[in-house]
C-alpha cells in the first residue's frame, strides 16, 4: 500500500507563497493569520495540484493548524478534468485565472465555485474519495480569535484512492455501495495505520538535527551528552549538534574552546594560556600583559570576550572542553580604553584619525566653555 499511495505537501514558506491569501501571511515557516483587528477570518487557497491522469481518484487530506481548534475551520476541495475556464465569454486555463492579478481573492473564489467537488467544517482529516478529477486545489477558511494568531503549518494530499475495503469479498464491497458505512468505519483504522507507516519511512528525519521537531532537539541532544540545552537558541542548539563529534574529538584543546564559544556568542573569542606566557610564545593582543613570564600560571586559561555575553552561561559551556587540571578565567572587555584596565588594540579598541571640531552630530567636541568671561553675560 505505501508503494502505490503517494501525496502533495505544503510545509515550508516557500510553498504557502506559491498560493493565494487573504488575511494571511508567512512567518517562521507557517502560514499565520494577520489583521489590523486581530481577530477574523484568513483564507488560503493552494496552488494547483495535477496528478498527470484524468479521472485521478483522491484519497485524503490532512490539515494541521494551531491557534484555533476544529470548529473554526472550513475546507473546500476543488476538482477537474479541464484545465479551461471560460468568464464572460473569454476563456482562460485555470492558472490564468489562479495568477490574474486583476481579480481579488474573492472574486477568484467565486470563479473557481462551480469546481467544488466537497465542502467540510469543522474537520482537519477529510476522506477524498468522491473527488476526481486531474486537477486538485484546496481553499481553507481559519477563524482566529486569540492572542496567539491562529495558522497553517502543514497540508498534505494523499493519492490515488485506497480503502481496505477493497480486500474484502465481493459481498461486503456490494452491501456497502450505498451507505459507504463499512468503508468509512474502515477508514479510522486505516488513517491509523497510514500515519504509522508515514512516521515509520521518514523516521530519518527525526535524526537530523537540521530537520527535526524542536521538541526533539532536547532528545537528540541528550545521545551527545549536551547538557544545558535550556540556554542555546534553536538554531544554535541545531548547529551543536551537527559539529558535536567534531568539537568531542577536540575536547581539551584550544581550538575547541574557541569553536564552542564561538558558537554561542557568535564572536571568535581571543584564548591565552598560562604556559604560552611561560615560554613565551603566545600570540598575544597589544597591550596585554596580565602578569609576567614568571609568575604565570601554566594552568590557567584565560578567555577575552566582549561585553553582551552572559560570563556565567560561557563558563559553563567553557568548562565543558577544559580538562579538570586547568583553571579558568573569563575576561569581560569594556569597549572603550581605561588605562591598566583590559584595554588592547585591535581587540577592543581602535586608532582613530584627526577630525577637526564640527557641529554635525558625529565630531567629539572638547569640554570647552564660550565665554567672554563675566558671569553676569
């Protein structure tokens, strides 16, 4: 059954745009509602599906939506064999009119009307069965009504026909040609078994960091022993684990440090170690002389970073690539000059060159009073 059951989907901002909306707009992947009066009605109508056979049987389609619940939705599934419109006596494909921008959404949804092969309420899972034709395309009315936008994250579309009911004996298939009761009571355990079968062939995307479930990231992250999870963003958090082998076989080792800090704050950080100073032969910024050659620690490492960074956050995730035996220090640079402070140029500080005094809103002006000298003036 999965071999022959195949389907449309829409996910990705880059498909919602490909349709038609009406108080609805893309945002972090989804489609969500918007509206000056934050509640009200958003349409969405996909763009068009062919199947490549005329007469195509269509088998079901799956909706998920959050910020609103079932009853605020509306479906309507259009059909056809035709790929011709014809509107005041001027005759169009159906993609002409989809991709007229003279016509409002409305006005394109009243053309498409006399497609309409199923309208549902209040129902994100449809059966399609009835619906054929070569052509497929879906409009959907979602009411939101909370604070949080209600939207669209997904829409997929399932063909050709497939009913269980199709392997049973001829005299079951006959009884049920009316109703449709057995097919349809059938359909629950099969919608069920399909969903199972889905997640079963795709489970390799569950285990890509890049395309998995944000709820998952906590779960993959706990196989690569990444503790503190709570304080990397979602796209960092995705990137650690993507080059976590590669920083484990750089445990202890500076440049691992340096990979991992930067990752977090998003800057190269500058790394002393003590025993560079001792043999002098660190690469160090200009200025920077903390201690002399003899009284440095050769079991300390010292970081530099700029101002912004939570230092308790970066010592947690620094602590995690040193071995035990060395000691770490975190350098917070101001960025300006303080004399003995932490001031080093081209770390934190800068040349500048000569700008004469100028009232333009840019120059620095000396603190000077304009005075002729008596008070009472």
């Amino acid at each position: 059954m999965r071999e022959k059951l195949k389907y449309f989907i829409i996910n990705r901002a880059y498909d919602f745009k490909r349709g038609l909306t009406d108080n609805m707009h893309t945002e972090g992947g989804r489609l969500c509602f918007h509206s000056e009066r934050k509640t009200g009605v958003g349409r969405y109508m996909t763009r068009l599906f062919d199947s490549g056979e005329s007469g195509a049987t269509w088998h079901r389609l799956l909706l998920k939506a959050d910020g609103c619940e079932k009853k605020d939705l509306r479906i309507t599934v259009f059909a056809s064999d035709k790929n011709e419109i014809t509107i005041k006596d001027d005759t169009m494909t159906l993609q002409e009119l989809f991709e007229d921008e003279e016509l409002s959404f409305s006005e394109k949804a009243e053309a498409f009307r006399p497609f309409a092969a199923k309208q549902v309420s209040g129902a994100s899972d449809i059966l399609l069965h009835e619906v054929r034709g070569r052509y497929l395309w879906v409009m959907i009315e979602q009411y939101s009504s909370g604070a949080e936008p209600a939207g669209i994250v997904e829409i997929r579309i399932y063909l050709p026909a497939v009913s269980w009911i199709d392997y049973l004996p001829q005299i079951y298939r006959s009884s049920d040609r009316d109703t449709h009761f057995l097919e349809r009571y059938l359909a629950i355990f099969q919608t069920v078994y399909e969903e199972l079968d889905l997640e079963i062939a795709s489970i390799a995307e569950s285990f890509d960091p890049e395309s998995t479930d944000r709820e998952l990231l906590k779960w993959l992250s706990s196989w690569l022993d990444i503790r503190d999870t709570e304080i990397w963003t979602e796209e960092k958090l995705r990137q650690l684990l993507l080059r976590a082998v590669r920083l484990y076989r750089m445990r202890g080792t500076k440049q691992g440090l340096s990979e991992l800090i930067e990752l977090y704050t998003g800057e190269k950080p500058f790394i002393i170690e003590g025993f560079e100073l001792m043999n002098n032969t660190a690469q160090l910024p200009a200025g920077y002389a903390p201690q002399s050659a003899d009284s440095a620690d050769p079991y300390t490492v010292t970081v530099l970073v700029n101002q912004g960074h939570d230092l308790d956050v970066i010592r947690r995730i620094a602590s995690q690539m040193l071995p035990v035996t060395l000691r770490l220090e975190i350098v917070e640079l101001d960025p300006f000059i303080f004399l003995g402070e932490h001031s080093y140029l081209g770390i934190n500080s800068s040349l500048g060159v000569y700008r004469p005094a100028a009232l333009d809103g840019s120059s620095q002006l000396m603190l000077s009073t304009l005075s002729g000298g008596n008070e009472e003036e």
